[in-house]
C-alpha cells in the first residue's frame, strides 16, 4: 500500500502484518550495512540483518519479532 506523508512530501510504502515471506524486496547494499535499520520509505518497519535475525530465532524471539524474510534484488531464491 502506498501513502504520501504530509509533512516531508515523501512517498511512503506500507508493509502490512498479512504480507508473505518474500514479499519485501532490498537492493543488494542491504547485506553489507548494518545490523539494524529503518528505511525512510517503508513506515514503521525495522530492517534486521540476517545474521540478527537468525540470532533472534535461535533464541526463541523470531514468532516476538514477527519476522518476515526479505528478498535481495536480483535473487532467484
């Protein structure tokens, strides 16, 4: 679902809690920054990097988090 804010003008996407694994798809930067992050255009969505989102699930926190798996531009998987 797309938006405009009205304060900054910026188009803003909304990911909602019924959207699928795979759905999210990152530019191929994503996997070289850091381990946390927002991004200006997805509303109120935190980005974690895989290596922090494996870590969450092995500790039991992924179904607290309610992860969604990301797709990289350009991945076939």
């Amino acid at each position: 679902m797309r938006g405009i804010q009205k304060i900054t003008g910026l188009e803003l996407l909304r990911v909602n809690g019924w959207s699928k694994d795979g759905d999210v798809v990152l530019s191929e930067i994503a996997l070289s920054g850091p381990d946390l992050w927002f991004e200006a255009r997805v509303d109120h969505k935190i980005f974690l990097s895989d290596a922090l989102a494996q870590r969450l699930i092995s500790i039991g926190l992924g179904d607290v988090f309610k992860l969604k798996e990301c797709r990289i531009a350009g991945d076939d998987a």
